[in-house]
C-alpha cells in the first residue's frame, strides 16, 4: 500500500447492500489511529466503538489541539450519478497545525457516526506515522470521489 | 470502488481536486434545490463558493504571470 491509497471493509460492502448507511445523509467521521493497529479489508466487523468484533477507536491517538475524540467530520457528503458512476463524496479534510495535536497519526478510519453502531466503511493510508504538531495536515479526496460504484465491464 | 486520496497536497492538486468536486456540488445543489432541505442547500453553495473562490484565485495568478 502506498500513502493516500483507501481501502473499503469487507463488511462495508455487505452493510451497504443491507441498507445500514445513508451516505449522504449521516454523518461520517474520519478518526486517526496509531500504528497499534493494521487494519485490511478483511478486518472482522471493524467498528467506531464496541458492539462490533473490531473496536478501532480504542487504537485512537491522543485527542488534543485541533484534533477532538473521533475525529472531523466529512462535511457537505454527497452521492451524485456522475458520467454513469454513482460517486459518493465530500469535502477534504484539514487540521490546522498546532503543538497540542497527535504527534502518531497512521490510519484514518472512516466511519458512520450517525449509525448506532458506529460501523467503518474502510480506511485512509497515511504512509508513516504523522506528527500533526509539526504542521498543518491535510488530506484531499481523489478527485474522482471518495469511492465510486460502476456498471462490471 | 475506491480511489487513493492526497497526504498534504501541493497546491495544483488541490485545483485538480477543486474542479471535480465542483461539479458534483452543483449536482447535489440541484438535487437538493429540488428537495427543498435549505439547510443542506446553503452549506453546499457555501462549499462551492469556497472552492470556486480558489479556483479563480489561482487562474488569476496563472494570467498574471
């Protein structure tokens, strides 16, 4: 895997064929986690929080600075029918540099807030662990989207 | 499927991202518009005068050189 490369759950495809998100209409978190953990598409059931077999949120990194528990929210998320490509999408995510942050950022977890059982939809490479205290951090979507769903060639 | 996202990006990939995003927010604009949620309305129109703000910005520098 290379830095920026995202990676959707195994489990995410079968919550999404059972109905359990509203993409565009919940709310979906991106929470940083240590190198504690190496989270892969196989990842039993992976979750923000308990109530799956994988609670990602207890590898979080230390909340602080510009960084609060659970992480920023994906703003303004949108599902949009694109060139014949249902593409779901959202603002990028930014957190200001401050000496107060994580200082061992690894993975990004995106997950479903709103969802009761708080479950992960996939997660964000970082490449190596990131010291956000050391400056401002960012991360842009592909500009095709956050994932898309296509017709089989 | 999924795509790879940017650690830190330069600022040209930044309008790269702008200008796709761009057009899917005026997708969802519609689609909202046509839904009536105001709330999610305004907060998307805001997002696409961010990013349209920038945009300009950058080809404004471009011209200037």
């Amino acid at each position: 895997m290379a830095a920026g490369d995202i990676v959707f759950f195994d489990q995410f495809l079968v919550d999404v064929l059972e109905s359990l998100h509203d993409l565009e209409n919940n709310t979906i978190k991106l929470g940083l986690i240590t190198s504690a953990v190496t989270p892969s598409a196989t990842t039993a059931d992976p979750r923000w929080g308990s109530g799956g077999s994988t609670n990602l949120s207890t590898s979080q990194v230390t909340p602080g600075g510009n960084y609060s528990s659970g992480g920023p929210t994906i703003g303004n998320p949108t599902v949009t029918l694109d060139s014949g490509q249902a593409v779901f999408d959202g603002d990028d995510i930014s957190i200001s540099q401050n000496a107060s942050n994580p200082t061992n950022a690894r993975w990004g977890i995106i997950y479903n807030d709103t969802d009761t059982g708080k479950r992960a939809l996939g997660y964000v490479d970082l490449g190596a662990a990131i010291d956000l205290s050391a400056g401002d951090f960012a991360i842009n979507w592909n500009a095709s989207g956050i994932m898309t769903l296509n017709q089989a060639a | 499927m999924p795509h790879t996202a940017v650690i830190n990006p330069s600022r040209d990939q930044q309008m790269v991202r702008s200008i796709s995003r761009i057009k899917r927010l005026r997708l969802s604009i519609e689609r909202a518009s046509t839904t009536g949620n105001e709330e999610k309305l305004a907060s998307l129109q805001a997002e696409l005068d961010r990013r349209m703000e920038g945009v300009t910005a950058f080809k404004a520098e471009l011209d200037s050189l």
